[in-house]
C-alpha cells in the first residue's frame, strides 16, 4: 500500500511539474510605443534585438496602411522617420479593417529588423474605436 501512495505522489509531482514547466506565458514582455521601438532599432539593431528579439510586446500607434492577399494580412504602424512597425496577423486573429490614422495597440512578437521592426503573430488589444 505504501507503495502505490508513493508511487502515486511521485506521479502528482511529475506531472505537476511538466505543467508548470510547460505553460505558455501570455504576458508581454515590455508595453512601447512605436515610435520608441523604430528609433531604438533605427539607431542600434544589436541593442534594440537584445531587448525585444523573440519577446511578446504590447505596441501602441497610429495606423498607416493595410497591407493584404490571401496569405498574409500587415498592417503598418507610423514609426519614426523611414523605420515603420509591420504587423503581421495570423489568419484566425485578422482584424475587421480600421481607417488609416487610427490610434490602436496590438500584441505580437518581435521578429526583428528587416528594412522595418516586423511584429509576427499579432492580434489588436485596442484601437480608438474600442
């Protein structure tokens, strides 16, 4: 008996620990606007990608563009001179469409620079409408 009771703690403890060690952290990383965030990587990438590289950030901005076909929906941020933030949305978190010059925030992980900050596996938190 007392070794099924401590087979069965060992069990609990396992799984409990792989469920904790597995869980998905659905926090972001660092709030910014967009603004900020194409100035740090406008004047140093390195810098910029050892803070934001990879993470989850919640982006504030004004809307500029939208940017669709059938394999991909971006929206365009005003950054800061010719750095601008894209916004990549995955096909199950599209938005309905805003007007160019809405104030909004998205949620999304940072993919570096590519001639713009690229954001991946957005989703709008907010927008001036909401």
């Amino acid at each position: 008996m007392k070794t099924i009771l401590r087979f069965g703690f060992l069990l609990a403890a396992v799984i409990a620990a792989v469920l904790y060690f597995t869980r998905k952290d659905t926090s972001a990383a660092y709030m910014i606007s967009a603004t900020n965030l194409s100035e740090q990587y406008g004047s140093n990438e390195i810098a910029a990608d050892s803070l934001y590289l990879g993470k989850k950030l919640k982006i504030t901005g004004i809307l500029i563009q939208i940017e669709a076909d059938e394999n991909q929906h971006t929206w365009v941020i005003q950054g800061s001179g010719d750095t601008n933030i894209r916004v990549e949305f995955p096909v199950e978190h599209i938005p309905a469409p805003l007007p160019s010059g809405s104030e909004i925030m998205i949620e999304g992980k940072c993919a570096g620079f590519l001639l713009d900050v690229i954001i991946t596996e957005a989703q709008i938190i907010k927008n001036e409408e909401s």
